[in-house]
C-alpha cells in the first residue's frame, strides 16, 4: 500500500504557497488596490512605494539607444549651429527611476533592474556627448542628491514636477554660465511666485486607474510663475515672442508642462530671457524641427539653444530624414533660388527643372512657401532614365507648419534627375520656390 500522507502534504503546502502568492502579488502588496499593472495595463507599470508608479519599458530599461551615429549628428549639428552664433546645449531627461529610484519596489530586480547600470547608463550618455565636444547638460546627478520627499516627478504620471523642473533648471543654467559667450549675454533680473496648487490630466494615470480599486494619487503641483523683476505679471512662456531672447527652448511637455515653469526657472537661474518652443506629444523631433525650419529662427537665431530630451527616446528612430532638416537648417548654405513653375490646370503642383544642375551629395533641396499653414508635400523625381522616385513629408498636427521642408535628393540619383515636381496638399498662397542647400 502506498502512504499518500507525504504527497498530500506536499499539495498542500503548494495550494497555500500559490494562494499566498497571488494575494500578495494582487490587492495585498497594492496600496491602491491595483492588478494586473505587470501583464494588462497600457503601458505595462509596476507600483512602487509611497504611491510611485513606474513604467516597465522605459523607466526600468537598463539601457537607452544612443547609437555612434547620433552622437556624430549631433556633433555636427553642435558644430554648424556654433559657427553661426549659437551653442547647442543638450538636456536628457533622466528616467523616473534613474531620479528617484528609492520609490521602487523590490519586484524592480525581476525585470533587470539595477541601481548602478541605470545611473550608469545616463551618465555614460553624457560622457560620450561631452567626449564628442557637445554641451550635455547632467540633470541626473542634482535630482539624486535631492532628498526624496521633494517629489521631483508625480507618483502616478511620468512627468516631472515644478520641482523636478527647478532642479534640472538650475543645472542647466549652470552650463550656460560656464560657457564664454554668456559673458556678453544681456542678463536681466527674474523672480519666481507661487500661485496656487492645480490637478494636471494624465493619460498614463486614468490608464493605470483601470486597474486598480482605490483612487490613485493626483497628478497636483504648485504652479509657479517667473516675470523680469520690474514686472508684476506676464509669464515667459508665450509661443512664438520675439526671438531676440538669448535662449530659445525646445523639447517635450517635460519643457511645456502648465505647473513645471522649466523654462521660467532657466531665466531666473541663468539672467538670461528665454522663449519657450516646447511642444507636447510633437515626439524627439517635433519641437526642434518645428523651431529650427521656421523663420524665427533663420533671421534671429538665439545665442543659446536648449534641447530638451528624455533620455529613452531614441535619436535614430526616424532614420536621417530628421538629421537633413536640421543639419541643413542649421548650415543653411544655400545656392540662389530655383524656378518653380506652376501648372495652370494644377494650381498646387509646381515644376522645377533641373537637368543644367549638378546635385552633391552634401546638398538638400530646400522647398519654401511663403504659406506657412502648408503641411503636406509630396515630391515626384523625374530620372533620365525614364524611372520616378517619391519623397513624401508630412507635418502632423503636433508639429508648427512653418512652410519649409528640407529632404536629400542623394538617394534618388540612380539616374540623373531631370525634374521635381512638387505637390502641396492645397494651393499655396504666394507660390513655391526651390533652393539646393549644403550640409
């Protein structure tokens, strides 16, 4: 006979292990009540202590795509901005758990986590670009020595707070300084207030909400305002002031948040005035590309220009079109305009004839408008043998039309070009007009 009392005892201790486990996994290790945040919530988030929530993918990644190549092009672009007046300064934005990474839970470890290969790993970014001669401002550092109640970035949402902002202001006006050009900047007196305490919306908190009982911390901050001291009100961050400011800002909501008054700090901190060129949701290279293919910028460029960035959004995720546009914006070296003719029957198509033109392969083509709400353009290369090649360039909605797109013409030229013919989405107001652009 066999003696079942052993094999019982085992299934039972596996029943209570696994039951326990569930629970703890669940509503008993969640102050909140959550489940499922790990396998089901968009994104895929952990909870950590004191209310702090992560996200999986980006605030636990251990390592972030910044490849050779994007630190060349941005060594380029620091370089061509330079011989024109203008010093690129960079500004990654460390990830929630690299700034505060007390607030993780121990479960953090199961998806790799690891405190010194994520400081690392920022540090390691700054260290090549400062290698490569770009000015990379290090906004990790500050934001670890800061004592952990100061809530640098909101427990339920992946921005940072006011305070957050201050802090990676402070370190960022502390590069300007360091730099010899600012010793000729115009410096003006700023002073920061308190106005009042507001609730943000926050697409990541309602998505985690979902999944959990209770309610989730409030995205709430102390919104603050920064005037020159001689002014009682009237905020600096008024898309599209006047760009005689010294310092142009571009970047994401972390740069155009309502409550973080990031660029409002880097006046105070820096005495220096700054317009602000932040778009939020615009991606890495919304703002920048949107500030840099403007006008704006062309006729009076900044003496500073601040590229905000979190340091998990990947550089080299478009490929180069976006590295041409800025690149060719930057140098902007360009040859005489070329004719485009339009066609009667097609009033938003345009014809550029280029068979007496020899195309480099260091040269853009630079379409321009005068209508600066064009957003869509559609380029049809004409080669001599017969064939035809398409570029299509689109400014989404989060992006400013300014009117100007730049794109190479290098990897058409199986054959000569002969032709563009250029198609807007409507009729142009005021025409077109071609110009080849080295960069």
């Amino acid at each position: 006979m066999i003696d079942l009392k052993p094999l019982f005892a085992v299934c039972m201790c596996t029943f209570l292990f696994s039951g326990d486990a569930e629970a703890k996994g669940d509503l008993s290790v969640s102050a909140f009540g959550c489940k499922h945040l790990e396998d089901m919530a968009e994104p895929r988030s952990i909870e950590g202590k004191s209310g702090y929530f992560y996200r999986i993918y980006t605030d636990l990644r251990m390592h972030h795509s910044f490849s050779d190549e994007t630190i060349e092009n941005l060594a380029r672009l620091s370089e061509m901005l330079k011989a024109k007046g203008t010093t690129l300064i960079y500004a990654p934005v460390p990830t929630k758990s690299q700034a505060m990474p007390e607030f993780l839970p121990d479960s953090a470890a199961l998806y790799g986590y690891t405190r010194e290969l994520a400081v690392q790993s920022y540090q390691t970014v700054v260290d090549r670009l400062r290698a490569a001669n770009v000015v990379a401002a290090d906004l990790q550092s500050p934001m670890i020595a800061a004592k952990s109640h100061d809530g640098l970035f909101f427990r339920s949402d992946f921005h940072w707070t006011a305070q957050g902002a201050r802090l990676a202001a402070e370190a960022i006006a502390d590069v300007i300084k360091a730099q010899p050009e600012y010793a000729s900047a115009k410096k003006t007196k700023f002073k920061t207030r308190e106005l009042e305490s507001i609730v943000s919306f926050s697409t990541l908190r309602n998505n985690l909400q979902r999944f959990c009982k209770d309610s989730l911390p409030a995205v709430e901050s102390m919104a603050y305002e920064t005037t020159k001291a001689d002014q009682s009100s009237g905020s600096l961050d008024l898309f599209g002031a006047e760009a005689t400011d010294p310092i142009a800002l571009v970047g994401t909501s972390m740069s155009n948040a309502e409550a973080g008054n990031f660029g409002g700090f880097i006046s105070q901190y820096s005495s220096l005035a700054l317009t602000n060129y932040a778009i939020s949701g615009g991606n890495q290279f919304g703002s920048i590309l949107s500030y840099m293919t403007s006008r704006e910028f062309q006729e009076n460029r900044p003496r500073f220009l601040i590229w905000e960035n979190p340091i998990y959004n990947n550089l080299g995720q478009y490929g180069p079109a976006p590295w041409v546009e800025l690149l060719a914006a930057a140098s902007q070296t360009c040859q005489p305009a070329l004719e485009a003719k339009g066609l009667d029957d097609q009033p938003n198509e345009f014809v550029v004839d280029l068979t007496s033109v020899e195309v480099t392969p260091d040269q853009a083509v630079m379409v321009e408008t005068p209508d600066q709400t064009i957003r869509d353009l559609k380029v049809d290369a004409a080669l001599a043998n017969g064939q035809h090649r398409t570029i299509s360039m689109l400014r989404g909605d989060r992006l400013r039309a300014t009117g100007r797109f730049y794109f190479p013409l290098q990897p058409l030229e199986q054959a000569p070009i002969t032709s563009l013919k250029l198609i807007f989405d409507r009729p142009p107001e005021g025409g077109s007009e071609l110009q080849l652009c080295s960069y």
